[in-house]
C-alpha cells in the first residue's frame, strides 16, 4: 500500500510539473520525443530549437496577440 501511494504522489507531482511549465510557457521537450518514439516512431522528431519555436508560434498564434 505504501509503494503504490508512493507512485500515485510521483505521478500527481510529474503532473503537476508538467502543468505548470506548460502554463508559463515552458515547454516539455522530453515528454515530446518520449511520446513521438513511442507513437509516432515513422515520423521525424523536430530537434529541441524546431520544437522551442513551434510551441512558441502555437501560444501566440491562439490569441491573436490582443492584450485584453
């Protein structure tokens, strides 16, 4: 019991991470080419600058740019 609470409190707190890097911007590479190997291993994997800019255009582009 106390290894399997031990794994939920990792799980929660990778989560956790990975939400809040997401909503400052910062993105998550490694999530990015662990799920590109493990899905999508025809496809070419952007290398960490292509995937900088292409999270940074996909923020931006949303929102038009508008400040309120």
């Amino acid at each position: 019991m106390r290894r399997a609470l031990t794994q939920a409190l990792r799980r929660g707190w990778r989560q956790a991470v990975r939400t809040a890097r997401s909503m400052i911007g910062v993105p998550d590479y490694d999530t990015y080419v662990a799920h590109m190997r493990r899905h999508h291993p025809d496809r070419a994997v952007m290398t960490y600058a292509e995937f900088f800019n292409d999270r940074l255009q996909a923020r931006y582009r949303a929102g038009g740019g508008r400040c309120c």
